[in-house]
C-alpha cells in the first residue's frame, strides 16, 4: 500500500515563529487532506488539498502531486496550534480508504 | 464544514461486556462512513469501511466478529465492540464522507476513548 511520511516527527517553537511541516507519498493520490488533533483528541480539518496551492488565515499549504509531496506553512504561531499535525492521502483505485501520515507533534512555547 | 458527532465521548466498562459507538453526520448524508482506532502517541489506523444498507468491509487483521458494525441509514453508523478486554481500549474515531463526483473531503467525529477494565 501507499507510504506517507510526515516530517519533522517532533518540533518546538517560540511563540511567533514561523514553521513548514512536510509530508512525502509515495504513489499518485488524488485525495489530499491535513488535519490538527488537538489535545482532546479531536481531528480539525484544515485544507482538502489534492494539489495547488491554499491559504486561510495563518496556515497555507501546497501539494505538488507530480513530486509527491505536500507542505503546511504555519506562520506567526500561537500557543493554541500545538497538537499533532497529520497529512493522509487516497491513491487512485485505493478504494475509499484515507491513509493517514505518521504526524507532526507541535508545541508551542510562550 | 460538515459535522460529524459521536457518542459517547468517554465510556469504561468491565472485561466481557459490549459497548456500542454511535456515529452521526449531523448537517449531510453519508452513503460511506468510516472507523479509526488510535493508541496513545500513533497515528490513525482504519478499522473498517462502513456502507448504507451493506455489509462493513473490514481492513486486514481486524475481526469482524469482534467490531460489528451497522450503518442502518445514511446519517448513522455504529460500532459495538463484543465482549471487550483490556486490549481493546483506545481511541475510537469515525469518519464521514461527502461524497460528490470531484469532492470528497472526509470529516471526523470527536472519538470515543474506551477503558476496559
């Protein structure tokens, strides 16, 4: 089955930075989605993302799907982004099945 | 974007009994729905396919005896875990999908966290 690799695996930031999230697949997909879980567990929808490029708010991304890869900026960061940052992806002919990323566990200090 | 509720929230329950998880989309139809298991610092495992009206399709190594699923109309599905031991707790998530030709972005409920004790 498809491969998708988050990175970095772990990443802490001052309060204001700014940060890229990556996440690498190895097949075509034709589904693209990020998502944050927050610290009660909840996954937030934060882009359907199958290529391009898209913005809102402080958060963009942009999914090159030739290259197999996709990037969540987050800029100006605030304490309320920490969480777990995931990328999943469905390859075409993958049935409906969404395969999710290893994650990015962010905190985000004061 | 769309809503997906689950209930409940939190359950703890005794070794040898069942639980049953209600998921619902609250403000669309959902012809396929979808269960997650997550343990503690790991990613979003799929359990099993849920489709209106038929059988579950279950993902290899999950026991369909074990997790029987029901998606009895298109707005609910649930999940009963069968005689539950303590290696069943976890967090349970489910998913539902909008399912439009070019557009289908899948949204997730708020989990269930099982403790079998």
């Amino acid at each position: 089955g498809i491969q998708v690799e988050q990175s970095p695996p772990d990443l802490i930031l001052q309060e204001g930075a700014n940060s890229t999230l990556r996440c690498n697949f190895s097949d075509s997909v034709n589904n693209l989605q990020w998502f944050h879980q927050n610290p009660w567990g909840q996954l937030i929808n934060l882009f359907y993302i199958p290529s391009g490029t898209k913005q809102n708010g402080r958060l963009s991304a942009t999914t090159v799907a030739t290259e197999r890869y996709s990037l969540l900026y987050i800029s100006s960061s605030q304490t309320t982004d920490s969480g777990v940052y995931f990328c999943a992806v469905r390859p075409p002919g993958g049935g409906n099945k969404l395969t999710f990323g290893t994650g990015t566990q962010l905190k985000v200090e004061l | 974007g769309a809503v997906v509720s689950q209930h409940p929230s939190r359950v703890i329950c005794k070794s040898g009994t069942s639980v049953k998880i209600e998921c619902r989309s609250l403000d669309f139809q959902a012809t396929t729905m979808f269960w997650y298991r997550q343990f503690p610092k790991q990613s979003l495992m799929l359990m099993a396919t849920s489709n209106e009206g038929s059988k579950a399709t279950y993902e290899q190594g999950v026991e369909k005896d074990k997790f029987l699923i029901n998606h009895a109309s298109l707005t609910l599905s649930t999940l009963t875990v069968t005689s539950a031991h303590p290696e069943d707790s976890s967090f349970y998530i489910c998913s539902a999908r909008v399912n439009q030709r070019l557009y289908n972005e899948q949204f997730f409920g708020p989990g269930t966290r099982l403790t079998v004790l």
